[in-house]
C-alpha cells in the first residue's frame, strides 16, 4: 500500500500552538524529513513527545538529493511528515519539490495545517486584509531589489515580504524610492515569541525606526497603492518598464507588461519611454 506525505506547520515560537493532530503525526510518521534536526529534537521535547520514525535532514542544499530516497520509502507505504523550521514547508521553505515529486509518482499529499508568518503578519498590520499577494524574500542586492519594489510601485493589493533584520533599514528606504514616504506599512518581529513586536506607520517613519538595528525574524506588510493608472506620470511608467528590463525582458516585452498592468495604451507608455531617454 503506497504511503502518503503530510505537510506539518510548525509554530513560530509558541510550542503551545500546535495541536494534536501534529503530534499525532509527529510520534507515528515512519520518516521525519527535517529542516533541522535540532530543532526537531527541541520541538519534540517541547510538546512531550516521543517520535520513532526515522530522521532525515531535508534543506535548501540537499533536497534534489533526498527525494528518490524520501519518494521510495512513501511508495513502500511510509507516511512522511515534513516540517520546517517554522510556518508551513513550501512557503519560503524547504517542500515544493517534495510534494511535486510526490505528485507526480501517484502518492497522497496532505497537510496538518498551522501558523504561517505571512496570514498572521497580515491579520496583526491594520492593513486591508481582503486582498494580498506574498512576495517572499526581496533580492539581497540593492539594484535587485529597487527594480523589484519597482515593478510593484501599483500593486493595488496589501504585501508581505520576509526580510533579514540585516537588510530590513535598506529594504524600508528603498520601499519608500517605490512606493513613496507615506505609504503605511507595519514591520512584524518575532512574531508569537516572547519579544513580539509590531511596530506600523508611514514607511517614512519606519525607516526612521530601523536605523537604530531591528533583531530577529521579521516580517514586512505594506499597504497596495490606491492611485489609478491614469495617475502615473511620464517618468513613474518609464521606471516601471526599466524595472521590467531589469527582471530579464526586452523592451518589447517590457512595454506589454507594463500596458497589460495598468491598461494604458501601448503608445502612452512607449511615449514615457522615449521622453526619459531624451537629455
């Protein structure tokens, strides 16, 4: 009888948030693929429980390795249960590749659900709530990650990014280059730990903040825009195709996305084009 995988949301700090169906899973499953194993071992004796299945480590750098070893044991009728550091295996962690692989052989994929960083970042910011995209990590090169923010200047939905405490002053000021000084925002710290913290306002104003150095794992939610495309200036629609070419297009392909997100007409934006490159 072929085996199953079970997605297991580990909490983000609190040992109490999880529930009893992961520690089901967590003392039966026959194989634990983990992106540590510390952590596991710790999580284990936090919640009382013991496991017998057997460890295998499952991160970044070795997952393409483990998956014909963690595929066969689910067909010989294994239930693998992964778990990630914290939140729910594939969202910015370790996972993807485990379930399509799992996928694609035929074998049942599942999950235990549990805390996820980016709907409780979302919940606690005091921004619209009802629409909003996950953009995960922002590039750590500052060009990057400018041409990124960019493209996104007239999202009209609410955003979350994760963000290291190392870049997160950088990555507020260049928010600020894209989506202007008072757009809101709220900065999410250590959520569910014993240091929480969630500090919102102006982009402006946290970047004021940030520079004396932030610690621990955060989370960035900032407001969608509320301009219309008839708002957008010359320059604005130059930059957002310039943000396009950045991210690999051509001219010709930047233009039509750039047309296709705000519905302007193709020679409004290729006029904006032009008249930057004039001196």
């Amino acid at each position: 009888m072929t085996g199953r995988l079970v997605l297991g949301g580990a909490p983000l700090g609190q040992p109490g948030d999880v529930g009893p169906r992961l520690r089901e899973v967590l003392a039966t499953a026959e194989v634990l693929a983990v992106e540590d194993t510390r952590r596991l071992h710790r999580l284990a004796a936090d919640l009382g429980v013991t496991f017998t299945g057997r460890l295998v480590s499952f991160y970044e750098s070795v997952e393409q390795a483990r998956l014909p070893g963690l595929v066969a044991a689910m067909q010989d009728g294994a239930t693998v249960l992964l778990i990630t550091d914290a939140g729910m295996p594939s969202v910015s962690d370790p996972g993807y590749t485990l379930v399509r692989a799992a996928i694609d052989a035929g074998i049942d994929v599942t999950s235990v659900p549990g805390p996820s960083a980016v709907v409780t970042a979302l919940a606690v910011s005091g921004l619209p709530c009802d629409r909003f995209c996950f953009e995960g990590f922002l590039p750590r090169k500052g060009g990057e990650r400018r041409s990124a923010l960019a493209a996104l200047a007239r999202e009209p939905r609410t955003m979350v990014f994760y963000e290291s405490p190392h870049r997160l002053a950088d990555a507020l000021a260049d928010a600020v280059g894209a989506f202007g000084p008072e757009r809101p925002a709220a900065v999410c710290r250590e959520l569910t730990k014993t240091h929480e913290e969630v500090r919102r306002g102006s982009l402006a104003e946290l970047v004021e903040w940030a520079a004396e150095g932030v610690r621990g794992e955060i989370t960035l939610v900032v407001g969608g825009s509320v301009a219309g495309p008839e708002a957008l200036s010359p320059a604005e629609l130059a930059r957002e195709v310039a943000a396009e070419e950045a991210a690999g297009a051509d001219r010709k392909e930047a233009i039509r996305a750039v047309v296709t997100r705000t519905g302007l007409p193709r020679r409004q934006v290729y006029d904006a084009v032009l008249a930057a490159k004039k001196p």
